[in-house]
C-alpha cells in the first residue's frame, strides 16, 4: 500500500514538474549590455534596468558594463545577454559578417528595438599640443577607445578617410574614455578620440582640468567615409568648458538590439516602458533627449524582433 501511495505521489510530482517547465523557462533575466562606465551606454542602461524593473516587477534586471558594440553583439548572439547598446555601422557589421571588424560570421540571431540617439564622433586635443585639424594629428599619441569598440571602428573609418592611419601616429592607446582622460590630464597623450553622445562625462571633466581644442572634421571627409552610417554634425559651442565655437564633426546612430530567444511579450514591454519613460532616460543622461518614437526605425539596418514591432503597429508606426 506504501508502495502504491508512493507511486502516485512521485506520478503527481512528475506531472507538476512537466506542468511547471514552460513558466519556469520564461525569460526571468533582464542583462543590459552596456559599454564602460564612464561613457553614455552605462547611465543609460542603469536608467533602462530601473524602467524595466518597475514596468516587469516579476523579472530580474541587471547592467553589465562592457567594451561597447562589438562585445555586446558577440553576447547576444550567443544569448548572454538580453539588450544591448551598439553603434549602427557596428550593427551593420555584424548582420553582415565583417571579420575586421570582430564577426567572423553574420550574427543572425540578432533582432532589432530602437534606433535611439547619435553618437558624435569627438576628437579632443590638450590646447597646447598645437593641434587644430586632423592633419596636426601626424606624429602625436593618441586614444582610440577599446580595440574593436564601435569608437575604435569609427575612429579607423575617421582617419581612413581623412588619409591616416595609425602608423601616422607617435603612439596609439586603446583604451576606455575615462582612462584616456587620465593620461591626457598627466601629459602621457595628447588626444582622445571619443564616439559618445555630446556633453559625455569623460570629455566634460577633462575640459574642465585642462585647456581642450575639439578638432573638426569636416563634411568632406565624412562624405569620403562612404557609408551611409556616418553623417556630418556639429558639437555646439559650449559643450564642453572653453569651446566657444560650433566644431563640425561626424555622428552615427545608436541602436538598441536583442536577439530572437528573448520572449516576444517581453520585447515589447521592453520597447513600450522605454518610450513611456524617456524623462527618466534624459535624467541619466542628457543624450537620451534626442531619442523619438518617430525615428525609431530610420536606418534600422536588421529584422526587427517581433516584439518591438508589436509595439510599433501598435503606436501605428509600423501599419
């Protein structure tokens, strides 16, 4: 009789345990992929992680800071993470499969959420190394952001098309943007070269401890790049402390992307609290203020997930 009572109870355990698996294989995890901490992508996704916290309370959210673009493309694909930060030529890139640029094959996987804000490309120079244009940038030590970063992407595109390389250069540092502050502010480099949104912290606190010149690129350079990605802009005066004039420059869209095992409902109240809570995106930081629902979608360079454009139709962005 024992045996049989047994029986039956281990047949109900089996039976709850099969009835449980599909809720307990729902997405419970949140990683927001980012980039260093002392950029944009890091504020940003700690203010996305605090949204979707309180828009999925059920769901567990986190921030993990990375080397940007190219790193966070490489972990969606391969499913450790669940959103991600990337530049759009880095996208690109990646969708395609550019092994120079760090995917060895197309990253198919992916999925996209939002084009979000435009990351300037902003070369800032100490004042008195005595560089004013991208040809004064021969012979000098310069840093590029973290190897194969969307920064040092853009950074090899910039230089390319403005004739240089980084055998022009007296050294080349591959480093994060608040590292390569502190060697500028210690006289170790004379450059930084950062793809950020404007009024980045990095580039604000070195302006405010030395003399800084922001170096122009101009329209023709960016148009020699010859990819739709780079766009001429322009870092108004008084961005940073001591930069009286308008600088122009190159700036490429931002996207935010998942990949396609990240729940369908889960996407969508990703994309949908997202756009419902950009005054708290733009008090992280105020590049979030470029971000619009209406261009969400402009440039997008891959599929989008079905959950972001579930919320698209829904807005009537998408008909």
């Amino acid at each position: 009789m024992k045996n049989k009572i047994l029986r039956a109870l281990l047949a109900l355990a089996g039976v709850a345990m099969l009835a449980a698996g599909p809720a307990q294989a729902q997405q419970q995890f949140i990683n927001v992929l980012t980039g260093g901490t002392s950029g944009v992508y890091y504020p940003m996704g700690v203010a996305l992680s605090q949204i979707y916290a309180k828009a999925m309370p059920d769901v567990k959210t986190s921030v993990q800071a990375t080397k940007a673009s190219a790193e966070n493309l490489n972990l969606l694909q391969a499913g450790r993470g669940e959103l991600g930060f990337t530049l759009g030529d880095a996208l690109s890139d990646a969708w395609k499969g550019d092994a120079e640029a760090g995917f060895k094959t197309p990253l198919k996987k992916l999925r996209g959420v939002a084009g979000i804000y435009p990351n300037y490309i902003q070369i800032v120079a100490l004042a008195d190394s005595g560089i004013k244009t991208l040809a004064d940038l021969k012979g000098k030590r310069i840093a590029v952001g973290a190897p194969k970063s969307g920064t040092e992407l853009n950074a090899r595109a910039i230089f390319k098309a403005a004739g240089l390389t980084y055998k022009d250069f007296a050294k080349v540092e591959y480093l994060p943007f608040g590292e390569s502050v502190e060697l500028m502010k210690n006289r170790q480099l004379d450059v930084t070269l950062q793809s950020a949104g404007l009024g980045v912290s990095s580039l604000r606190d070195l302006a405010a401890s030395v003399k800084i010149v922001v170096v122009p690129i101009p329209a023709d350079v960016v148009s020699k790049v010859g990819d739709t990605a780079y766009q001429s802009g322009v870092v108004p005066a008084n961005t940073y402390e001591g930069q009286i004039d308008n600088v122009p420059t190159a700036y490429v869209q931002n996207f935010l992307v998942t990949h396609e095992g990240v729940p369908t409902d889960t996407v969508y109240k990703m994309t949908k609290s997202m756009f419902e809570n950009l005054d708290h995106l733009a008090a992280a930081h105020a590049a979030a203020k470029s971000i619009r629902k209406e261009t969400a979608l402009v440039g997008m360079p891959l599929p989008l997930h079905p959950g972001a454009e579930k919320y698209y139709r829904e807005i009537g962005l998408i008909k």
